[in-house]
C-alpha cells in the first residue's frame, strides 16, 4: 500500500512536536491534508467510545512526543530467538494494514496512526543500555515500519543507528512487500528483516491492505540472495477449514522460492493473544469466525486447546524440518 498515493484527511500534531524536522517532514508529503494543533495526543487517541475497525478505513495521523517507556521488555508471547536482554520498541502505534485478528485492536481503542516524532531520543536511551549490555530489540511490534517508510524514513535511520554498534541486534517484521529503502544499503547481520508468511487464500481474506503472499515471498527471496539475513515466520498461525492442506501448500511453495540455506531461522506459531485484549478485540470484531474460536485461556493467554495446538505445532515443525534444520526452527 503506498502512502503517498492516497491523503490522510487530518494531521493531527502535537505543539511540542511542530519543533521537530521529521514532523515538518511529513507534514510536507500530504499537502492535502488539514493540520489540527493538540496539546497531547492522547486526546484523540485516547479517548472513549471509538471505532476502532471504521476509523481503520480511513485513518487520522496523529504527531507527537514521547516522553517515557521508549523500550519495553518483550512480551512472554513473544519469541526471543535465543537472544538475552530482548526488548522491543514503539515508535509507531497502529499499522497502516488491517488484519482481522491483529492484537492491536485489542490493545488501543483508536485505529488513527500516531508517529512519535524525537526517534532520536529513543537512540540515546538504548545507547545508554548499550554500554552495560547487550540488546536485541524489535522494532516492529506495534506497527509495520516498511509499510510506513515512505512517510517516516524510520527503517533508514534505524539501520544507520545499528551499524554504529556491534552489540546490538534488531529485528524488523513485515508483511509488506516494498524493499526499494534496501537496494542501496550494505547487509549488516545485526539488521534482521521477518517477513510474516499466511498461506495466499487467507492473507487476500484476513490481512486487508498487506502484500499477497506472492509478493512477500519473492521480496524476502530477493533480499536473501543478496546477503541480507532474513527470518521466516509462520506466526500466527489460523486454525481455518482445511488447516493442514493449506499451510502445507503455503510452506512447500515457501521454500519452492526460497533457499532455507541462506534464511536466518524460521519461527512458527499458533495464534495467542493476553486475556485483556481478547474482549475488545471480539467487540470490534463481532462476526469474525477466527476471534469467536472457541479458545481455551491458560496462564491469562487466549489460544487453541493443548492437544489441538501442539497437532498443529508439531504438524508445521515436521513439514518445515523437510527443508531447514531443527537448531534453525523456533517455536
């Protein structure tokens, strides 16, 4: 989906972030759009009694500072791929995609974009830590930062900030298909692309405005022919009519394309989402078949029941083990 295409009918921003280049930067890429000064972003993002799923249509963009919380420490949902000290970073909330079972639904009541704009004051935060340890940082978690590149130059300067330290490691998820931002730049081994791979019939369904899965696999071939080290994830993965047959297919045409010799790893996953998102992700879901699933709730996490999950595990591990050695595969 590009961005510049297509006009967000208001910016919102707040008045501390009207100071900041990237905000006058961005401001300057929708001509179009009407611009409203706030005092904090929280007062639309905020607020209650919105619509998540309709302002995801048609979504406001909201600029603004961050003042705190510029690192979390990963969510135990969430693979570490063997790495100590992992976090993960929010400089974007709310993806530009729509996927109906996204656990962001679950966790904002607001479907606008809010782009923090002092980036930098995040840099110096890790570079703080960095001089006691090491890191791994995600740095897609709360949104699809390729899809937003054109908007925010955010993976830029994230790529440039790692090749300053050797003892840093981020990783970079998406479902988007665009790598122009990488055709110029050196592979660094600590700058980790994972492309989230869903079988073709469920993405075109389930994932609205994301790259089809054609495309998803032919970028992630492409950057790994040219040396970039790239991470495979099926995750999360959908119980859907006809589960094995379809995610069979997805996997063998996945790795038809795709040299498993030259990937980083592979990550599979059943869907799993915390129990406090789980309620408003239904209300703003009402007919979905994927989130009425009737799951089980274990330790405060929604996902299928124990038997059923580790069939499907245990299913996608052997398939996978056809083509990519077991140390490689992450479950």
């Amino acid at each position: 989906m590009n961005l510049l295409n297509r006009s967000f009918s208001h910016i919102y921003i707040e008045k501390e972030a009207k100071q900041y280049e990237e905000s006058k930067k961005i401001i300057e890429r929708f001509p179009n759009s009407q611009i409203v000064e706030i005092d904090d972003y929280k007062e639309i993002f905020s607020k209650n009694n919105q619509n998540f799923s309709l302002q995801k249509r048609t979504p406001k963009l909201i600029l603004a500072v961050k003042k705190e919380n510029y690192l979390y420490e990963g969510a135990k949902v969430c693979e570490s791929f063997g790495n100590e000290n992992f976090y993960y970073s929010s400089s974007i909330l709310n993806c530009i995609y729509d996927c109906e079972y996204c656990y962001l639904q679950g966790v904002y009541s607001s479907g606008n974009i809010v782009i923090f704009v002092n980036l930098e004051d995040m840099f110096q935060e890790i570079e703080r830590i960095l001089k006691e340890k090491s890191m791994y940082i995600c740095i897609s978690y709360d949104t699809d930062l390729i899809a937003l590149e054109e908007v925010t130059g955010f993976v830029k300067r994230w790529y440039d900030f790692v090749a300053k330290y050797k003892n840093l490691k981020i990783e970079l998820r998406t479902k988007s298909a665009s790598i122009k931002i990488f055709k110029d730049l050196k592979p660094n081994p600590n700058f980790i692309i994972a492309w989230t791979i869903s079988p073709k019939r469920f993405a075109q369904e389930h994932e609205r405005g994301a790259a089809p899965f054609e495309l998803r696999v032919k970028s992630a071939k492409i950057l790994i022919d040219s040396g970039w080290t790239v991470r495979i994830c099926f995750d999360p993965m959908i119980k859907v009519e006809n589960f094995y047959e379809i995610y069979g297919e997805m996997v063998r045409e996945t790795f038809k394309e795709i040299d498993s010799k030259k990937i980083l790893d592979v990550s599979i996953g059943t869907f799993r989402i915390s129990k406090e998102y789980m309620k408003r992700m239904k209300n703003n879901r009402k007919n979905s078949l994927i989130l009425n699933y009737p799951f089980q709730c274990q330790d405060g996490v929604y996902s299928y029941p124990l038997d059923e999950n580790s069939k499907m595990l245990e299913y996608m591990k052997n398939l996978i083990l056809e083509y990519v050695e077991e140390s490689k595969i992450f479950i």
